[in-house]
C-alpha cells in the first residue's frame, strides 16, 4: 500500500539527487545527539535513541547523517541496530577525519591511513557494502590535501564509498578539493540567524552540490516575543524551529537540512517544518531580519 505525504510529511520537503543518481528527501535527520554528553560514549536513554532513528525513518526521512567520530562509532551502531537492514531508499552519510580524545575534544586528522582505517571501520559499524556519501570532516592542515582526498578517490574506485562530500571548508577549497576528485556535497554550518557561508552555498546552487546546513534550526533574537519568527509563527502555527528548517528549505533546492534531536516529539515537530509554506513575503521578512 503506497504511504502518503500525510504519514511520511518528510515527503513533501521534495527531493534531491547527490551525486546526480543519489536520490533523498531534502529534510533530513543528523545524527550527532544520540550519543552522550559532548558527543561522547553511550547516550542516557540508548532504547530512545533506537526509537528517534526508527520513527524518522517511519516519518519519509531517507537521509541520516552521521559521522565516526560522534562517540566515536556508537552513533552508527545505533543506526545498524536500530534500521539494518536498511530500506532500499535509505541512504546514510557518514564522515572521517576528527580524531576523538574525551567529550568536546575533536581534532582534525587526515592522514591517508588513519581515512582508511576509518571507512573500514564505518563500513562494518554500519553494515554497509559501499557508503553513499562519505564526507572529509575537517581537512588537516598538516596533510596535503591531494593526499587526504586521493585516498577517498582510491575508496570509491574500489566500490568502498560512492559519492564524496566536504565539511567546513570554503570556496576556494571546494574548488581546489575539485581539481583533485569528483565533490558530491559541501557540510557548513549555516540556519536562519547565521548565514556566514552564504557564498559557499550560492557556489553550490551554481554547480549542483548538496549543501549539508549543520545546526540548522538555530534562530538566535529571532524567536523572542514579539519578533520576526514570532508573528510568523502564529500566523502559520508553527514554532520557530519550524519557520527556520522551512526556511531553509526555501532557501535553496539544494539545501539538505538534517536537524538532530534524541527525543521522539522534537523530532516529530522538526520533519513537520516540511509541511510548512512561508510566504513570498514571509521569507524576504525572515531573510532580511537576520
């Protein structure tokens, strides 16, 4: 029985392709907060988390990003427990190049074994063949960067991974990472209050990237009574959050916004932001106030 757009709203934030053949719904799922504090070890309430990933999945998200080093590993053992095996429309990204120590503490680390160790290790965490999207978290100043993205171009010529992705980096760097291999999508923070890769975006809209917002529903001075998201928010009904992932949504055909959350109802109120529909005017208010 076909399931339609009202038991899956995550449908109607309409599609993209990475990679021209990698096909996804734009709002996603980001699976950062199932892990403990600072990102780090086992979450408080593991079965809640298994419950997060497996109403997302029930709600038309069919894009989960995640990374190795949230735990590190124990956010992609929780997507295998919770979603393997996987449907065929699922398609998880993860990410390799911030080594770990303790809570809070990340550190880029691009050297070409330590990204092929990792994608091993991703690849069985996960219960994958082949990663769809596999993305250099950080690139490591103290590596060139033909060495770390070559060993992602020898991964994907043995069927390891399938499209490659960048994170935090700038236009000039997407178009240096270019010169070496094929680039499928581009991970920057980015949401309604700051918009600080604007530039990064557009050149991704101008080439048919994916861009990957990280924190997304952030919506800083915006929120507060009698601001900008709120008379919106109570004209459409919906809480800011809402208004920020619509808004992004909006924003670009490209956009990918994979906002986080470990409870089921703050995921239930973010995949419903793909229902949302701001207006003409709406959206310039909401562009220009920030």
């Amino acid at each position: 029985m076909a399931t339609n757009i009202s038991e899956q709203p995550a449908k109607a934030s309409g599609t993209y392709r990475i990679g021209g053949d990698v096909t996804v719904n734009r709002l996603g799922y980001g699976a950062m907060q199932i892990t403990g504090p600072g990102v780090w070890g086992d979450p408080k309430d593991p079965a809640e988390a298994v419950r997060v990933l497996r109403r997302a999945v029930e709600m038309g998200v069919t894009f989960i990003d995640t990374a190795d080093s949230y735990g590190p590993f124990v956010s992609e053992l929780l997507i295998r427990e919770a979603l393997h095996p996987y449907a065929e429309d699922l398609v998880i990204a993860t990410k390799a190049g911030l080594s770990r120590s303790g809570p809070g503490d990340w550190r880029a680390l691009g050297r070409p074994e330590y990204l092929r160790q990792q994608c091993e290790l991703s690849l069985r965490h996960l219960g994958l063949d082949s990663i769809p999207l596999y993305q250099l978290h950080r690139i490591d100043p103290k590596v060139p960067l033909a060495d770390q993205l070559g060993e992602l171009a020898l991964l994907q010529q043995e069927g390891k991974i399938q499209h490659i992705g960048l994170s935090e980096v700038s236009v000039a760097q997407i178009e240096e990472s270019r010169a070496i291999t094929t680039i499928a999508s581009v991970q920057n923070l980015y949401n309604l209050a700051n918009r600080s890769a604007e530039d990064v975006l557009d050149y991704c809209e101008r080439n048919d990237l994916a861009f990957i917002p990280w924190f997304p529903i952030a919506t800083g001075e915006l929120a507060r009574p009698g601001g900008p998201l709120d008379a919106i928010s109570t004209a459409h009904g919906a809480s800011p959050a809402q208004l920020a992932l619509a808004w992004l949504l909006r924003r670009s055909p490209v956009m990918l916004p994979i906002p986080g959350t470990s409870s089921v109802a703050h995921l239930e109120e973010n995949v419903g932001a793909a229902d949302v529909r701001l207006t003409d005017d709406e959206f310039e208010a909401l562009a220009k106030a920030s």
